[in-house]
C-alpha cells in the first residue's frame, strides 16, 4: 500500500517536515491572486486519471498511448524549474496534485477571490485526448472532463500572473523549458465559474479527491 499526501488521520502517521529558504519577499503563496490576473497551468493536464482509467478497465488505451500515460501516473516530473524561473512575477501558485478546480480553489480562498476558468483550453490539456474511447467505444466527453478538472495526480503547478508580467511568463516558461497555457482569470467576486469556448457556463459537477471524502 501507498500512503501520502494530507495523510492526518489513521492508525499511524509519519510526519517529515523539510527545510529550506527563499530570497526574501519571492515566495510563491497562495495568498497572493488579484482581480484580473491571469490564471495558468503547466505541463498537461488528466493523463494521470486517464492512465488510472485504463489500468481499473474503464476506457480501452493502445498500449504504447497507455505507457506514455502511465509514466506520468508513477513518475511525474516536479516543476522546480519552473516554480524558480516564477519568483517575483506570479503573484499566486500551488501545485496541482488533487485536481485542477480543488487546488485551485485553495488559491481563491487563500486570496479572497474568484475564478473563470475557460474549459475549452483546459481539455486541449489532456495529452491523449483525441486517442482515448471508452470501453464501449464511444468518446466520453465526461469523462475528458473529469481527467482534466479534477483528475489528480498531474503534479503541475497552477499560478497566477498579472496581464502585464505576460512576456515575464512566457520568458520562465522558456527558460525552464516548461509549456504553460493561460487558461482563465481571476475575479473580484468569490466563486469558480466554469464556462466553454463561446462563454456559455458549464455546469461544475467535478469533485477533486479529498483523503477523507
């Protein structure tokens, strides 16, 4: 048995607590999104569930598409790089390794705000995408859904940036050789708001893993 993550409860705990140090005032907090900054993601996003999907049976994956996928359910790549090349240009970050609208909503509501999250570009995401049916043949949009929203597992990091650090984005993208895709903005008001490509709402029936659910 594997055992991690906010593991508080249960017969027996193993606590680790690392140190370490940041140049003064360049931490990555969760605490730090402002109305009208940008949101973005890292990396690719569902390829995780999507490889957990195949290997309980659920969906059928060509078995080269399954190892690529697999690699990425049992060794993701941490973004270090990327999180060092981020100092002092987001303004909020966390990793993603519950689901994508879970975490992000730890931002929110470190920072007091909301969120609209366009679905459109966080499906583009999923490596896979267009290679995967389920086992009855049949795309599953649901399903592409639930990998990319609230799948968990991908270990990205999820952050937030000003309009005009755009190119300071770009530029640690580059630098980290890390892809990012800016995938929605922050609102004033609290709340997550999902909406497609032509800004319709799309209704938010995703749940991210919670360890005691």
């Amino acid at each position: 048995e594997l055992v991690g993550g906010d593991t508080t409860q249960g017969p027996l705990n193993i606590c680790i607590t690392v140190f370490g140090e940041v140049p003064t005032g360049q931490a990555l907090l969760r605490s730090g999104a402002r109305p009208g900054d940008d949101i973005y993601v890292s990396g690719t996003l569902g390829d995780a569930r999507l490889a957990l999907e195949a290997l309980q049976g659920h969906i059928a994956l060509p078995a080269q598409v399954l190892a690529r996928a697999r690699q990425l359910l049992e060794r993701p790549t941490p973004r270090v790089a990327l999180g060092l090349a981020l100092r002092g240009v987001a303004s909020s970050a966390m990793d993603v390794s519950d689901g994508l609208l879970g975490d992000l909503s730890h931002i929110l509501k470190a920072s007091g705000v909301g969120a609209r999250i366009d679905t459109s570009l966080t499906t583009d995401l999923i490596a896979e995408k267009a290679r995967f049916t389920s086992a009855s043949g049949v795309f599953d949009a649901k399903l592409l859904h639930q990998c990319t929203l609230a799948g968990g597992d991908d270990y990205e990091l999820a952050f937030t940036a000003p309009p005009a650090r755009r190119d300071a984005v770009a530029a640690a993208s580059q630098a980290s050789g890390t892809p990012v895709t800016r995938i929605g903005t922050v609102l004033a008001e609290p709340g997550l708001q999902l909406v497609d490509a032509l800004r319709h709402v799309v209704e938010n029936r995703y749940a991210s893993f919670d360890h005691f659910g």
